[in-house]
C-alpha cells in the first residue's frame, strides 16, 4: 500500500527492546504501552486493548480509516473509531469457537474467550474482513452479519517462494547426507502444549512412524521453534534417529527448505489461510494437509496435493502415496505452481482498498 502511495501507519504493543516510533519500509509504526510486560503472551498483551484506546483515538483522528485486527485489539477497536468518529474494518484470521475448549492457552481463553467473539461480532464495525471462505464461516457461526464480511486471500511473496532455489534445497540434502532419502516435513511453530495444540504437530510424529514402518528409508524434517518440547513424544515413537532437525532459518532461506523435501506437510486442526502451504506450494512442492479450516482452499485435493482426515493413519497414506509415486509428485507440483500464481499481494491490497473505499462511503452517506 506504501508503494502505491498511500499512508499507513500502525500502532502495537511496545515490548522491551523495541522504539516507541519506527519507520519501516515507509509504513509508520508506533508503539503503546502495555501492562505485564514480562508475562506478554498472559495476560500481557489482553492489556493492550485497553491501553492504546487514548493513543489509538488521538492517532485516529488523522485517518481515513482504520483496520483492526483480532484477537486482542478488536475487543476495543470499535470504541475507538466511534469517538475518533472514523470508518471501521475488522480483520479476522479466523475464529476458533468450541475449539477454544482443546486449544485455549489457560483456564480464561478455554471458557471465556468463545463469548469473546460473539461479543466482538456484534460490535458496530462498519465491515469485517478474513483471508478464507472458512474463516467468513466462523465469524458467521460466531453471529456476524454475512453481508458485512469480505473475504480478502493473503498473497504469497513470489520473489522469494518459487522453485528457482531448487538447488539450494539439494545443496541441503547433501549438507544432511539425504540423498537417499524420501524427505516430508513440516516448518513453523512446532511447540505440542497449550495453543501448540492447534498444529497438530504430535499427530505428525505419529502419521512419520507409520510412513517410516512402510518405508524405513522415509526421513521426517522440522523446522521452526518449540523443538526442545518434542523430545520426549520422539522417543516415546522411536523415531528420534529418523527424525532430522534443522532449526529456524531466515525467511528468504525457508524456500530451501521447502524444496529438499518431497512432501510437505500441515497437519494443523485449524487454519484461516496457512502460509506454509501456500508458499510451499508456490515453491513446486506436493503438500499434504488435513481437509480442516481453510487447507481446502489452498490444495485442490488430488490435483495439487492431498488432503486427508487428521488422524496419523490417514496423514501417513497420503504422504506415502506421494513419496511411492514420482508421477504424481511432479503433477502436484507443476500444478501447484501454476494454481498459486493468482495469490498475489496486489490483489490483496486491491481488495483492501476496495473494501476502505466502500466503508468511506457509506460512511460518509450516513452523516
């Protein structure tokens, strides 16, 4: 949106270590107090909601319109444009409803946080916006108004996810002695407690020893932070020698990871959009996913990858009828390439500035 000349700003929490005003990229970022610092993730950052509300309105003054973003700050953002007396759009990843009894942090987001986002949902935001068909249908579970929602996709950063850094992701394999391997694997949040629920990453490690039963020379690769949790759960499996880690890696060398593997994989309960899949996907890469939250949109099952049910069983038959099949590998990801080109951030911010425009507007009518 810089690029094309408009000015945006962006207010979040200020944590330690970080400017109370920055200019990144020519987006201006400014950063408000919040309670609790040291305990950001609970209940630090609920806090925020509450303490950005005089900056947040002061700032808002100035705008054409304002986005926010749930879960936190779209507890007060409505408040916010009412006395700033501006337009209101609130972004909404997804909703997780009843699924916050499985995969709620604590004992408050469990019980309460489902009437959170009813709550949110019936506060007076002039439009609400999501990345997925499946997230719009949980804000509409959740009692939103359809007609006010606009489903707006992410994009994809095809200058970094593409299939030119093959090479790379061979360099890899040898770097690691793979060669002779079959690779699936899965990179990002690999953490099993608390919210870590939600990725489904011990149903992964159980789905890799059956593919390691049917294949013993199938090698299963992570990547990403919460390693150390899995430990135990790997030996309990006896998969802790099959099973390679390599770490958290800068974002422009995820695609090298992406492209040493034969299989991607997502096995996560929950997902409004998944980037994962969508830049491995970008990267030429067969994926396998659970036919949960908004996997269906990014795999178009048996034409670009697979999608199977979350239990290990039917995760391990679809990622062994990739790595069986070199046929269908290179189809997945011709396809998968080729079906992934239409995620582009310009279209995403068209339909932002689409959705801006029409809030304005009507807006505008109401005065």
């Amino acid at each position: 949106m810089v690029k094309e000349g408009h000015e945006v700003h962006w207010l979040t929490a200020r944590i330690p270590d970080t400017a109370q005003d920055e200019d990144y990229s020519g987006i201006k970022i400014h950063r408000t107090r919040i309670l609790f610092q040291k305990q950001y993730k609970f209940p630090g950052r609920l806090t925020y909601a509450f303490t950005s509300i005089p900056v947040a309105v002061n700032m808002a003054k100035n705008m054409d319109v304002l986005q926010f973003n749930t879960f936190v700050a779209g507890i007060t953002g409505w408040l916010i444009a009412k006395l700033a007396r501006k337009p209101s759009v609130l972004f909404c990843h997804e909703f997780f409803g009843h699924k916050w009894k499985h995969l709620g942090q604590n004992i408050v987001e469990r019980t309460l946080y489902p009437y959170v986002e009813k709550l949110i949902v019936r506060m007076p935001y002039d439009a609400f916006a999501c990345p997925s068909e499946y997230s719009k249908q949980t804000l509409i579970d959740a009692g939103a108004p359809a007609d006010k929602i606009f489903v707006i996709p992410h994009g994809i950063d095809f200058a970094i996810f593409n299939s030119e850094s093959r090479n790379k992701g061979e360099e890899l394999r040898r770097k690691h002695a793979l060669e002779n391997h079959k690779l699936f694997g899965f990179t990002g949040r690999l953490n099993i407690k608390k919210v870590g629920h939600s990725k489904n990453i011990v149903g992964l490690l159980k789905a890799a020893k059956i593919v390691m039963e049917k294949m013993p020379d199938a090698r299963l690769v992570l990547g990403g932070s919460g390693f150390e949790e899995l430990g135990p759960k790997l030996k309990e499996l006896g998969i802790e020698d099959k099973t390679i880690y390599l770490g958290t890696r800068p974002r422009e060398e995820v695609p090298h990871f992406f492209n040493m593997l034969d299989v991607v994989v997502c096995p996560a309960l929950a997902e409004g959009f998944c980037f994962m899949i969508g830049e491995a996907l970008a990267c030429g890469r067969p994926s396998v996913a659970t036919a949960l939250g908004a996997h269906n949109e990014r795999i178009v099952h048996e034409d670009t990858g697979l999608l199977s049910s979350e239990t290990p069983e039917a995760l391990a038959d679809a990622i062994v009828k990739i790595l069986n099949d070199k046929e269908i590998a290179e189809k997945f990801g011709r396809r998968a390439a080729e079906e992934t080109k239409k995620l582009t951030w310009e279209n995403s911010i068209r339909k932002h500035l689409e959705v801006y425009q029409k809030v304005m507007d009507e807006y505008k009518s109401k005065k």
